[in-house]
C-alpha cells in the first residue's frame, strides 16, 4: 500500500516500506537526518495532517508527550494515508541528492592502519553526492546495512572510498576483514546525512577547523579538500586524534596537501602514547592550545560521541558561533547481525 506525504508545497508518494525521510529523499527533496537509525533526532518532524506508524521509534528520541503532540521521526514514521508535515527551519522541502540504490564493485582493499582498511567502492553510473555524506553497505549474505561515511569530493563520483575501522564481532567487519576480495559486489543506498560541505553559493570561504577521531577522519578529508580546491587561499586547520600511532593513516598524504596549500594545517594527536612528530593528548585540547580565537570560523567533527562533546565545548570555548558547527557521531556503527 502506498500512501501520499506533503511537505513544503510539494508532494511525494510513498511506498508501504518506506520511511517519510526515505520516500522524500529518494524523491530529491531535503530534510534534515543524520543516523537514519533512530537514534539521533535529526529528522525530528511535526504531523499537521493525517497519521503515521512510528514502527521502530525509540523512546528516549520521541517521547511518548512528543508523539502525542503529532511530532515524527521521519527515519522511522510510515504515512497512514494522505499525510502532510512540516518542519521549523525554511529550507524543508528544497531539492537536494536523490537517494539511490546502486550495486557496486569492490575495486580496492588496503590495510592502511592497525585494524583500519580502506575500501574502494567501483559504480557504473556516478552517484550525485556532497563530500561528507555517508552510504549504507548491505552487508553481502545478510539483511543488515552499515553506514560509511565518504572520504570522497563530488568529482571522484565512480570510485567510492571508504575507511573501515574493524569491530570484533562485527558483522560488516566479518566481511570486510574478512573474505572481501576484488570484484564482489555489494548493494550501496545513498548519499545519506547532512554533514557535508555547504553548497558552493553558501561558501565564503571562512576559516574552518575539522577535527576527526579514527576513521572519522574519512569525511573530513572530503571536506577539507574541497573547501581548499574552492578557495585555495583558505585557512584550513585539520587535527586527527588515535590512541596510538599505529592507529594513524593517510599521513602522507594530508602532508602533501600542506605543501600544495599554504593555509592547510595537518596535526596528529596520539592519546595513548608519545611519540615524535605527534602531539600528545586529545585533538580537541590541541585546537584549544593552537587557536586563540575562532570566531567567524566553521567547525567539523566526527568521531566517536565523546570526542564530539569535547570538540563543541572546545569550539564553542574558542567563540564559534553555534551555527557554523557541524557534527557527526560515529555511533556503533557495526554490531552483530
Ligand atoms: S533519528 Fe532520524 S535521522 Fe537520526
């Protein structure tokens, strides 16, 4: 059964299996998500007509007083019938990517770090995306999806780069350290999410600070590169925070980005250990140490939750404005099936 959702002066049917937020994404029109799990609130919404099945929907994100007071998370909301919603904030409803499935060829597999890969995605027709969004593997022989940010800019749109941190006991891990090889192929859905570069017109070519933790570094460098191509004179400062060293990847690489552009900064920051060429600590007390003042600059972190909260207050302690902070939360990201 289908049903019909409103949003914004537009309209977008919807199939029995499909999310608001998947039916309207998949129609190119934008909202806000970010987990596509439930988990995160992003996709918050407010019902102004009809009804809809909150399915999966987690308490702790929609309480039982939200959904009483017709609020939705579209991530896991199915329309009952014609529906109409809305969200605070104008640019609901604007044509954004259209989410795809697509079927892709693994065409690379590197171990670049301890427990760390990166993965080479083949398509055969690109995939229209903004750098720092992420795609959803369907993990081949199961019916579970993982979530892997791009490490990509929209030009490299054929070759998908993904970097893989390895979780014991994953199933996605299972495969991707495990019997993955050249030439498999793999059911990829996206762009997903909205940490992602702002759209050219919107880009002034502020100062920005990005700071990754693990494989949170992926879409970071997306960003970063793009941010430079588009305004090579930019003041582009990068911190990537590991435990150890042998958790460091793509060094040399981000070093040669400090000679191609002279306001690029690279810093490593071991938490774990000491060791030359690195700082010791935790990358957002380096920013704090390096930074007198942040004001007029934008913001990006994506890590692991902990390391997020600290980067906000170390922003936020260095006068960045609340808006030009954009975070991703690298939750569990791969777990049992
Ligand atoms: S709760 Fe829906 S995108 Fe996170």
């Amino acid at each position: 059964m289908s049903a019909a959702i409103s949003v914004a002066g537009r309209r977008v049917e919807c199939a029995g299996d499909q999310s608001i937020l998947e039916a309207l994404l998949r129609a190119g029109v934008w909202m806000p998500n970010s987990c596509n799990q439930g988990t995160c609130g992003t996709c918050k919404l407010q019902v102004v007509r009809g009804e809809v099945d909150h399915t999966e929907s987690p308490l702790e994100t929609l309480t039982a007083d939200e959904r009483a007071g017709g609020l939705a998370l579209a991530c896991q909301a199915r329309p009952l019938g014609e529906t109409e919603v809305a969200l605070r904030g104008s640019e609901m409803g604007r044509t954004t990517h259209v989410l795809r499935d697509l079927t892709a060829t693994v065409v690379g597999v590197e171990d670049i770090a301890r427990d760390t890969r990166r993965i080479l995605l083949g398509l055969e027709e690109p995939l229209a995306f903004s750098a720092g969004q992420y795609v959803e593997l369907l993990v081949p022989g199961t019916s579970e999806r993982r979530p892997y940010s791009l490490a990509n800019t929209a030009e490299e749109d054929k070759v998908l780069e993904l970097h893989v941190r390895r979780v014991p006991g994953g199933v996605a891990s299972d495969w991707l350290f495990g019997p993955v090889a050249a030439g498999d192929r793999v059911e990829v859905r996206g762009p997903l999410g909205d940490f992602h570069v702002p759209d050219p017109e919107k880009d002034e070519g502020e100062p920005m600070v990005l700071i990754g933790g693990g494989t949170g570094l992926a879409p970071l460098i997306g960003i970063a590169r793009t941010a430079l191509e588009r305004h090579p004179k930019r003041l582009v400062a990068l911190y990537h925070g590991v435990r150890h060293e042998a958790d460091l990847y793509d060094v040399d690489r981000l070093e040669e980005l400090t000679i191609r552009y002279r306001g690029f900064s690279f810093v490593t920051v071991l938490s774990r250990e000491s060791a030359p060429g690195h700082r010791h600590g935790y990358a957002p007390d380096a920013f704090v140490e390096d930074v007198a003042s942040a004001r007029g600059w934008s913001g990006w972190l994506c890590g692991p939750p902990a390391m997020v909260e600290a980067g906000v207050k170390a922003f936020k302690r260095r006068r960045m404005a609340p808006r030009l902070i954009h975070r991703e939360k690298f939750t569990a990201a791969d777990g049992p099936a």
